[in-house]
C-alpha cells in the first residue's frame, strides 16, 4: 500500500492595491491604509517605495515628515530613515521600520503584505 501525500502548498503573496500612482507625485509622500496597519508610500524620483508609517523612535506618523532624497525625516524628533530599506539613518532612532515589496502595474501601486 502506497501512502499518498500532499504536496507542500506555499502561501501566495499577498498584495494589496493602496493608491493611484498619480495620488504620490514625485518627492512627495502619502499615508494609507493597510490590513498591515498604516503605510507610508514615498515618491523617489518616479520610483515608489513603501515603509511601517510608524517612527521606530516614539511611533509617530512618518508620513507628517519630509521627503529629502531618499531620507525621510521624522517630525517630532528628527530621526532619518532611507526610505528604500527602512534603515534608521540618524538618531534618536536606531532601529529600521519595516520595509514592504512595491509594484506598479498600470498606474496603481500595490503593496506586498505578507
Ligand atoms: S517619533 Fe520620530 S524621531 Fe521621535
């Protein structure tokens, strides 16, 4: 008697449609929505990346900061972040936010979620 078995099943990326592309011009920054929780979409020179809108620091919102280059400032305190990795780059934080996988495909952004 033979045993059967299953063939592992791996999970399917989820990803999840947050904005327009046209909703995040160029240098700037949008926060939405996600099952994830909030997500801050930045704008590098035409190129869209997406990290946790929540400071490492004191978990404010990154989307209230600015844009410079491929460094996002946080508001309240002034910690930096590259925003294509989600590295801290300056203090007072020393911890990375979390960084999600981007694609574009027909003018909307998606945003992977597992
Ligand atoms: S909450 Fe962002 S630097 Fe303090």
């Amino acid at each position: 008697m033979s045993r059967q078995r299953d063939a592992p099943t791996r999970a399917e990326p989820r990803w999840a449609r947050v904005a327009a592309v046209i909703e995040v011009p160029v240098g700037g920054l949008r926060a939405v929505s996600t099952d994830n929780g909030a997500v801050v979409l930045a704008n590098v020179d035409g190129d869209v990346y997406a990290l946790e809108d929540r400071c490492s620091h004191q978990d404010y919102p990154l989307s209230a900061g600015e844009l410079e280059g491929e460094e996002l400032e946080c508001p309240f305190h002034g910690a930096r972040f590259d925003v294509c990795t989600g590295r801290a780059l300056q203090l007072p934080a020393i911890t990375p936010v979390r960084s999600y996988q981007v694609d574009v495909r027909d003018g909307d952004i998606y945003v992977r979620l597992d």
